[in-house]
C-alpha cells in the first residue's frame, strides 16, 4: 500500500500554479422554501464520535445500503469517476476539516510540483433555514439516509424539531460531471413568510469574484410562501466543466474568455429527473453483470457494495488511473501506486472492462515518462544515490516507474518508500493481465515487460550463479534489505519475458529462504509485517514454486500481520485459502477482510480498523478479487488447467479457467454476466462444480 503521510501533507493549499475548472451551477425553483447558508449550515465533520449509547442499525439489504444514526461523522459517498462528491448526514454537500471540500474532479491537479490532487468547492454544500432556523435531524426523531444501489440515488429523510419532514435526493450523472439534488418539505403546519435565497457556501464568494474560476446563475432572491402550502420542492443541478490539462477538455480561463467574447455557453445543466434517470439507465445496465450469492444477506449486500463503489470509481473518460482513494479523499494526494495495478484493475476486468481500462491506458502511456525517470535518477532517494550511478550499457532501454505517481508519471514520494522497486515489474504483471483479456495492446505490453526487465538486469548484482536486488523496500514497508521475495519474483517474471519459465541458461534471481520455506527478505526474522508481502509470490503473482509451498508461507507470515495494518492483507490470504480448497477458512479470513473495514454509515471501506477516512478502493478489490479468483477459483494461466472445471484460451497465449472452493454458508454463487473479450457469460457455481453458459 502507499506510504503513509501526515494529514497536513496530504492536503495542498491552493497556489497560482493550480488547473481551475469552470463550475457552471444552475438553481432551479419550484415553489421553493429555503435559505441557503453559508459555513455554519454545512454539515461538517466532527473529530468526536458519538456517546456509547447503542446505535440503531438498518436491516442489512441486498440492494440497499442505510444509515439510521444522524449523528455519525462518516459522510456518505457518491462518484462517477469525473467527480466525488461527499454528502453529510443532513444530506446536503460536506466539508470536513483541514481544508476537505469534500468535491474532487479527476483532473483538478497541480500543474507543478508535486501534482497533487486539488479539493474544489462543493456545490452542493448548502443549508435550509426555516423561520430563521436551521433545518437539521433532530434528536430522537425518525431519521435514515440510504444509498440505492439499483439506480444510484442517495436519499435522506428525516424529522426537524418543528416537525417538518425533510428529504433530500442526490445524484450524479454516469457520463458528466453533473450532481443533482431534489429537497422536498413536507408538514409546514401553516407556517408562512418570506425567506431569502443566497448562495454562500465556503469558497464561493471567492468563486463570485473571480470570472474565471466559476459561473454561477441563481433562482430568484426572495420567495413568499402562504399557510395553505404543505409541500415545496427545490432542486439543484450544478455541472462543472473540466481542465485544459488534458486533450479535449476545456479549461475554466478559456471557458471565461470565449463567454466574454460571445462565445455559446455549454448546454446548461440537465434537471432533476434528467440527471435521476440518466443514472438509474446506467445502473440498470450495470447490474446485467452481477455476482450473486446464496447465501446471508449481509455477505450479498457487501459484495454489492465493492461492486458498486468500485464501478462508480472509475470511468472510460478519466485521464488518469485511481489513487488509493479514488475520489472520495485527497489522501496520498491522489497518487497512483502498486493498488491500481494488483487490486482494483484484476477485480474490474471482469466486471466493467472499459472502465478498468483506464488503469492499463494510464500506465502504457506513461512508458515514456518512465524511461525519463529512469535517466534522470529522481526515483532514487538520497541514501541510495550512489547505486544510481551505475554505468548502463546500451543494449539496455531500462524503464522505472514510479512507487508514487504524479498525473504526469513523475516519482513524488517524499520518503525512501521510493526504493519499492517492485514497481515496475508489478506494472508490467498487470499489464500483461490486460493484454490477456484483450483491455491493452500485447505489443506495447511486451515492449514495457522488455523494458522492465533492462531495469532488473541492470539493477541487479551477480553474486555467483544468482542475480541479486540490494537495498531494497519490501512491500512490507517495516523493512529496507536485500533480495526481497516479491521483488525478485517479479523482476524474474520480467526477464523471462512475462513467463515463469525462462530460456535454458538465463540468468536466475536468488529468492530468499531456509530450511522451512520462503522468506520475506534475506535475514527476515519472521516477526512482524505491516501487510502481506511474501504471500504476494502465491497471489496474485501465481509463482508455481510458491504455491506449491502455499500452506507453510501461510503457516509462517498469516498471523505475523499487524493488527491495525491495511485491509488487503486478509482479503489476500482469504483467495489463496480458497485455491487451496479451505472454503471455510477462506471465508473466515473474507469475513475478517471486509466487516473491520466497514463499520461506517452506507458500507464505506476505511482502510485501516481504527483509521475512519473512506473510500479505500484497494480494500474493496481484495475482497471482490476474493470472491472471484479465490471462491470462484477464476485465474489465468500461461497453460490449460487440467483440473479446472472449465477453461478456455484467451489471448497472448493464455488460459482462463475456474475451479470453484465455496464455504459452506453459500449454497451458490453466480456471476452473471461475466465480460471476457467482448463476451458475456453466465457462471453458476456450487459445491458440486461449475457450469458456464455464453449469454447471447
């Protein structure tokens, strides 16, 4: 997982050196009875938790995810890969502490330096006064926001003090970077007045006086309501236009320009119902590929919940590959790492191939880049500068990408994390996956394996009949050392040309172990990790001499994991006992995998126990992944399976197959509608085997 950095490091002040976007929001009013407010109404995050009393809870649902506690700081999450939108508990936008807006956009990046993600101002950030107070959930009145995930609405609904009864409605649109919501009033009591609409959530003044930055049209200023109205209805529709940063986008200075001089304004924004609709097409559609389960509910509605989540975290049009948290934080400043490559593209392949593409796309294109890194030494910290200056011979075109990518593919990691040279091999593995499944170009995927393997070849030490990597950060992140197992395995993954079996006399990697087995690094004391590192050799990286040691590796490092460490860990663990035919075990380590991870409001995966900051999309992939290549026993091979249940070749000369190993609290799982080379396909698995059925 990515190196941990302080909160005051993880969000950016806003510079002249940034990429501003044009807001375009557009307040549309149907009998409206609210006052927009400024900070004091948003509905901001606490540091404090709530008392010990007992929280009421939700029934779990397959479809549906609930909160009924208002008081819960978590806001909900909404994203459709363009932008992330965080809603309170009073279901208007949030602004949490330390400057979290609670609003991303995928391309809102510094365009200098450390290229972080920047937060922008969340338009839907406002409050609704009634009689000159605040419209909030009161205490001890019915309350529940719940997030369906059939259609892609948010909606929450509860009581004020005064007995109105509120209920806000939040979407966004699939394609655009378009949010919506609907406020509904109902049971005024025979209140009348006259209130008074202003637009003043955080930043916009700002925004008001700055062309530039954003255009805002509002409603009329003043609406008068009598006794006889018990129901009023305000809906707000805010579309934000994106950056020149990237080709075929617009920027916010030339949107500004071209309006001055009479340029057409883009098409404003869509309504309501327009939005609503768009989004439950989009959903209604998605669901056609569906894993379900029978079996207990709580386990169907959280793999509902990672599909979901995940879906609506990436888009075709994205420029740029997820960070850990894809929108919903500007932790790790919207960086990419290692979890784009091994957890979330595996667990989206399969599911939305088009939007899983946008990892592949993101990390073939920045081939270049990569190379530059490699030249300009800047992937190498201080301590470790002197290794850079080996000579290079020229038959060798290295690449280096980076632990911590900027939106240009620079390496941005202010710690020696940047010595995770696993990197680069991991980039290419996962590659090669999406040239198998027809997602990259087996061409460029064999130049960038042929370029990571010049890097290993060149950054390795003979010593005696073996190759060695000195100096090392193992994925473990606790320890800096030699010839760490994951690494080594990757890199002779990479110089045999993508394959674990090499041409006869090519060079050899020492993979560290004793007498038992494998270790995680030379002298590994077998202590304590802070996540899954050695395993990584039996998955997903699938090394044949690995597996076969499976049940000692696990023996040796399952229970050394820290307690408070990442969530992929036990997701990890839970797929390689599966694939062994431990389907009980497995889903004891898939239970631990998810359920610490996921005690927020709506199901949102935090990515440590006792750390609340959500949505940790790496989290999510192990456990889908679990569900996938572990119960289901889906893998790729570079040859047939002759005990798969099913099998069929796929391209660059692999074989996908299926050996399912389900617990036994699931009598079945299907994944209906698998998508596989431009296929669909419907997969039925119980404890008797497996049958597939192309859906045509």
């Amino acid at each position: 997982m990515a190196s941990e950095k302080g909160d005051e490091q993880a969000k950016s002040k806003r510079t002249r050196g940034r990429l501003s976007l044009a807001a375009l929001s557009c307040l549309t009013l149907a009998g409206c009875l609210i006052a927009m407010t400024g900070p004091g109404c948003s509905s901001k995050g606490s540091s404090k938790q709530a008392s010990a009393a007992p929280k009421p809870q939700a029934p779990a649902d397959p479809w549906v995810l609930a909160t009924l506690d208002p008081s819960d700081p978590t806001p909900a999450y909404l994203s459709n890969g363009l932008v992330g939108l965080r809603i309170g508990r009073n279901g208007f936008g949030w602004y949490g502490e330390g400057g979290d807006t609670g609003f991303l956009l995928a391309d809102e990046y510094e365009s200098e330096g450390e290229e972080k993600i920047l937060p922008v101002d969340n338009p839907l950030n406002f409050g609704i006064t009634l009689e000159g107070k605040r419209v909030e959930p009161a205490p001890g009145q019915p309350y529940r926001q719940q997030l369906d995930m059939r259609v892609g609405l948010l909606t929450t609904a509860y009581r004020t003090d005064s007995g109105v009864e509120v209920s806000v409605e939040t979407a966004l649109h699939p394609t655009l970077r378009m949010a919506a919501t609907r406020v509904t009033l109902k049971n005024l009591k025979g209140l009348a007045g006259s209130i008074l609409l202003s637009l003043t959530s955080k930043g916009v003044p700002e925004a008001a006086r700055d062309p530039l930055n954003a255009l805002w049209r509002l409603g009329p200023s003043r609406v008068n309501f009598s006794e006889a109205e018990k129901e009023v209805v305000y809906e707000l529709t805010a579309s934000v236009a994106a950056s020149q940063r990237y080709p075929g986008l617009m920027s916010a200075r030339d949107y500004g320009i071209r309006l001055a001089d009479g340029w057409d304004a883009p098409t404003p924004p869509l309504g309501f119902e327009e939005v609503r609709s768009a989004a439950e097409a989009h959903w209604r559609e998605a669901w056609t590929t569906d894993i379900v389960i029978d079996g207990p509910v709580e386990d169907q509605q959280a793999v509902r919940s990672f599909l979901f989540y995940l879906r609506s975290s990436l888009s075709p049009n994205a420029p740029l590959a997820p960070g850990p948290f894809g929108l919903s934080n500007a932790a790790y400043n919207g960086h990419a790492f290692w979890d784009a490559d091994v957890w979330v593209f595996p667990a989206l392949a399969w599911v939305d191939p088009e939007a899983a593409a946008q990892v592949a796309a993101q990390r073939a294109s920045m081939a270049l880049q990569a190379r530059a890194n490699f030249l300009s030494k800047r992937s190498w910290g201080p301590a470790f500068r002197s290794m850079a200056e080996k000579p290079v011979p020229r038959s060798l075109s290295p690449l280096q990408y980076p632990w911590e990518s900027s939106a240009s593919g620079l390496e941005v990691s202010p710690t020696e994390t940047k010595q995770q040279h696993h990197i680069t091999g991991t980039v290419a593995f996962g590659l090669a996956l999406a040239g198998a499944l027809g997602i990259a170009e087996p061409q460029e995927v064999e130049q960038i394996i042929a370029g990571a393997s010049d890097f290993y070849l060149w950054r390795a030490e003979e010593r005696g009949s073996e190759l060695e990597i000195r100096s090392v950060v193992s994925p473990d992140e606790f320890h800096t050392g030699d010839n760490d197992l994951y690494t080594n395995l990757v890199a002779q993954w990479c110089v045999n040309g993508g394959s674990w079996e090499g041409p006869p006399g090519s060079s050899k990697f020492k993979l560290p172990r004793d007498e038992i087995g494998f270790l995680t690094y030379d002298g590994d004391p077998l202590r304590s990790y802070k996540q899954a590192a050695a395993v990584l050799a039996i998955f997903p990286l699938q090394n044949p001499s690995a597996e076969a040691e499976a049940r000692t590796m696990l023996a040796r490092f399952e229970g050394k994991i820290t307690p408070n460490g990442p969530a992929m860990s036990d997701s990890v663990h839970a797929t390689i006992w599966a694939r062994l035919g431990e389907g009980d075990r497995a889903y004891e380590a898939w239970q631990k995998s998810w359920r610490r991870f996921t005690g927020n409001p709506l199901l949102l995966f935090s990515e440590k126990p006792r750390t609340p900051k959500t949505y940790f999309l790496t989290g999510a992939g192990g456990c889908l992944q679990t569900v996938v290549h572990g119960f289901l026993g889906i893998r790729i091979d570079s040859q047939r399976d002759p005990k798969a249940s099913w099998s069929a070749p796929i391209k660059m000369n692999r074989w996908i197959s299926a050996r399912p190993h389900l617990p036994s609290a699931w009598r079945s799982v299907e994944f209906k509608g698998l998508r596989l080379l431009g296929r669909r396909y419907d997969l039925m698995a119980t404890h008797e085997g497996i049958s597939v059925q192309e859906v045509k």
